[in-house]
C-alpha cells in the first residue's frame, strides 16, 4: 500500500504490476496485514487512531472492483482475536496470528 492509500499488486514471478488501484482507507491508517479472499476481495488488519488519538486495532473487508472499505472491525475485534493481525488466509478462513505464536483461523464468511 503506498502512502497515498493505493494498493499495488506486483507478479512475483514477473515483477511486473499487476493492478494499481485507489482505497478508500480511513486516515490515518497503518497496515499490519492482508489476504485476499476467495471471492477477491481484499482483507487487511491494521490500526487508525480514535478520536482521542488513541491507537485502535482496525479490520477491514475492501471489494476488488470499486476499492470500497467495509470495517469489519466489530465482526473480528473480540476475544480471542483481539491484538492478533492477519498473516494469510488457509482455505475458507483468513489466518490471524500474534507474536505470541497465537494462531486463529477465522472463516471469511464471519468477516462479510
């Protein structure tokens, strides 16, 4: 992701670009984490700061076609997942992990 909230997608058997396409991330946002999912879309862990400038634990769903994020925050951000940060995906489930060796699978379909 760069800085001006553009996800780039980059063959690594190529090198080339692949896709360039503007987000619609809240700002600021620091990314963690990403997976595609099985329908495209893309899933990213993250943090935003609230309000009060505190750091606050962000996940998110955004469509592959329009770049629209949908926060899916309130869906993932419960015991046991919070402080965990997604890694990759397995199947029908995106990977969460921590640097506690704490793994959890959590289905996509939980975080639509």
């Amino acid at each position: 992701m760069t800085r001006d909230g553009e996800w780039v997608e980059i063959s690594t058997e190529t090198g080339e670009q692949l896709a360039r396409r503007k987000l619609a991330i809240p700002n600021p946002f620091r990314l963690y984490g990403a997976t595609y999912g099985p329908e495209g879309d893309l899933y990213l862990s993250g943090s935003t700061r609230d309000a009060a400038k505190k750091e606050v634990q962000v996940y998110a769903r955004v469509e592959r076609a329009s770049g629209a994020w949908n926060d899916v925050t309130q869906k993932a951000n419960v015991t046991p997942y919070r402080g965990l940060t997604i890694v990759g995906s397995d199947g029908d489930s995106v990977v969460l992990a921590s640097g506690a060796a704490e793994v959890q699978f959590v289905p996509f379909a939980r975080l639509r």
